[in-house]
C-alpha cells in the first residue's frame, strides 16, 4: 500500500505531477485540435477541394476512430513497454506526419491512410494516455488532475478550428496545416521532454504494482470487465452520448455553414468550444460533491434539447444559443466516464477500467460521423442525422441512472 510522504504532497505546487498536469494539457489542445475538432474543417476543406460525398469523407472518420479504439485498450500496455515518454513521442511524430500529408491527398485511399496514421497518434496522444499518466502520479486529487488537463481538450476547439479555418481563408490548406504543425511540435516537444517520466516506484498513485495473487488490479482483466454490468452502466450510455456528439461534431460546420456563412459557422464552433471549457471548470469545481451518474444524464438530456431545437430553426441566434448549450457538457462527457469508474470501482483497478471505457466509447461513436454522413445524403438535409442523436441521448440518460451491483470479479 502507498503511503503518504512530502515528496508525494498532492497539494503542493512543487508536485512534479502538476507539470505533468501541463503537459496533458497541451496534449489534449493538439490532440483534440488535429485530431478532433480538426475533422470538421478536414471535411468542407475536402468537400470543397475534390467534391467527394459527405459519406465518404466521414467514412474515413469512422475507420479514424475504430483504429484509435483498438489501439486505446492496450495504451497501457504500450506506456509500459516503451515508458511514457517514447510512447508520448511517437504518438506526435504519427500526428505531424498525419497533418502534413493530408492537404496532399489526391484520391479517397490516400484519405484513408492518412487517416489511419493519424489514428495511431490519436490514440498514443490522447484520452487513454493522458488518463493513464496522470493515474501515474495522483491518487487524491486524480479526478482534479483529469479535468483540468482535458481543458486543453476545450481549448484545442476554441484555439484550433477558428484558427485553422481563418488561415485557410487566408493561405490555404497546405500552408495552414504546416503552421500548425510547426506549432505543436515547438510547444510539446520541449514539455514532453523535460516533464514526462515514469514517477518512482514510491509515488506512483496508478502505477503501483499489486502486493499479490488476491489484489483487485490482478483480478480485474479486459475480458471480465466485458462481462461485468457495472462496467457497462458507465461505458455503455457514454459510448452512445459520444457517438451523437463526434457526429454532430465532425459535421458542424457543414451543417452550419449553408445556415451562417463560413464566418459564422467557425464562430458556432468557437462558442461551442469555449461552452465547453466553461462547463468543464464549472462543473469540475464541484463535480466531487455531486452525484455524478445524475449529472451525466442532465448533461445527455441538455444535448438533446440543443439538437432538437436545431432541427427547427434557421435563426442564426438560435443556432448560435442551441451550440451553446449542447457545448456546455461537451467537455465533460470525456471526463465522466474517468471520474464515474474513480467513484465506483476498485482504485488499483482504475488504468485498465479507464482505457477500457476509453476504447468502447471510441469504438461506439467511430460510427457517428459515418452514419449521420450517410442519413444527410440518402434524406438530403441534417434533420433526420440530428434527430438520431436526439434518440441516442435519451437512452443514454435512462441508462447511465441504473446502477447496478458493484462487480466482485
């Protein structure tokens, strides 16, 4: 059992585990912004380049996230074998080669390629890894650390898209994909290389080993936890909230653009983006003193509202309001699953569990961007596309308020 010494005071700013804070941080703002909030703009820039079908490019998108979801069940894996700096570093060599082929892509396999290398720095980038690395280091202040490190999930949408599209207004999308490339690179490479480590053995919250053959974290496996209906109380409504919120993402822009112009729609995004980094920090002030099983389903019911009142209005500042208020718990629909499984289930279980649900729900919401591309071309409009996610809201928050036994494994 870990005990409590100085060099581990989770409180004090010296903490090496607030650098790690940072760095996650700026993971999350490149990550998410290439890697996610990205895809929006990657998909009118694509459509207005090549003239290719909605369906198509948002194929690519879904097999995006079914590659990255395999490869997040075995991060941990992968921060073990290679520790976590190389691991790290990889994952951002496969993202800048990623964004800079992708302006060249002159064919729809080249799209998928390109798409699937960047899948494989999404994933060593992103949520599994910075969940992983921060369970590394805290214990009693981890749902803290989580939150405020993917507010750089937030900020990558409220920096990155707006930033992206104005530069390809301006230079095009070659040259704006190498500016922002350059930019991740000059920012992470320093931090990862001064802060990322293994913690000593110590002062590992997570990354202790189990003491013997009764611990939980022994006990715990992938398989068992795919059998267990406590499990799926968290991963499966998230997996489906997640699958209408990437979808809706990925193609905000191209169902707001007709609506507000370019301009308008890259403000939708921006408003949304920053909706996010304020709930998250909201929320993440008071988030350990709330029940947050119910608070989960408030946030699916508040995105359901959001879609249906964007299938009934064309008023910009209606759309502009309803993109708030479905932004306000964007950021904190990827927090949750985390935060729930630290609440409910075993700590010593906490990296496996939280890779797992990770890797289920980008499993599950890979299928969004695909499914809404296909609705929007077979019915011609986004109607039916966001009336789905309305649906898939609402049994996510049925769901996600069953609370089943707590599994013994």
């Amino acid at each position: 059992m870990l005990q409590a010494s100085p060099a581990r005071d989770e409180t004090s700013p010296r903490y090496h585990g607030w650098r790690v804070v940072v760095v996650c941080f700026l993971l999350a703002l490149f990550c998410w912004g290439f890697g996610f909030y990205g895809h929006a703009v990657y998909l009118a820039e694509l459509q207005r380049l090549h003239g290719w079908p909605t369906g198509l490019i948002s194929g690519a998108t879904t097999a995006y996230y079914l590659l990255s979801a395999m490869i997040a069940a075995f991060v941990s894996d992968g921060l073990a074998r290679f520790g976590p700096k190389r691991f790290v570093l990889g994952g951002i060599g496969c993202m800048t080669v990623a964004a800079l082929l992708l302006p060249e892509v002159r064919a729809p396999w080249q799209l998928y390629a390109v798409y699937l290398l960047m899948a494989c720095g999404w994933a060593a980038m992103g949520l599994a890894c910075i969940t992983s690395l921060l369970g590394f280091w805290f214990r009693e202040r981890r749902g803290m650390a989580i939150s405020l490190a993917l507010n750089g999930a937030s900020c990558g949408g409220v920096v990155f898209a707006p930033l992206l599209v104005l530069l390809i207004d301006r230079i095009g999308f070659a040259p704006a994909m190498w500016i922002a490339t350059a930019a991740m690179l000059v920012v992470l490479l320093p931090a990862v290389l001064a802060w990322v480590d293994r913690p000593p053995q110590d002062l590992g919250a997570g990354a202790a080993r189990p003491a013997g053959p009764q611990s939980v974290a022994a006990r715990w496996t992938k398989a068992r936890a795919l059998r267990s209906p406590q499990f799926w109380s968290v991963a499966g409504p998230f997996a489906l909230a997640l699958a209408a919120q990437v979808g809706f993402i990925v193609h905000q822009i191209a169902f707001l653009e007709p609506l507000l112009g370019r301009a308008g729609a890259g403000a939708a995004v921006a408003v949304t983006t920053t909706m996010a980094v304020v709930g998250r920090v909201g929320l993440g002030a008071v988030i350990d003193r709330l029940d947050q099983r119910i608070t989960s389903a408030l946030s699916f019911a508040s995105q359901a509202a959001a879609f249906l009142v964007m299938t009934q209005s064309e008023s910009a500042p209606v759309l502009l309001a309803a993109c708030a208020v479905f932004g306000f718990s964007v950021g904190n629909l990827i927090t949750f699953p985390s935060l729930i499984i630290q609440r409910e289930f075993d700590p010593a279980a906490f990296g496996l569990l939280a890779g797992l649900a990770v890797a289920v729900c980008q499993f599950a919401f890979a299928f969004g961007p695909g499914a809404l591309g296909v609705l929007r071309d077979a019915t011609g409009s986004y109607t039916v596309p966001l009336l789905v996610c309305v649906g898939l809201d609402l049994v996510a928050t049925i769901i996600v308020l069953i609370r089943p036994k707590a599994a013994t494994p």
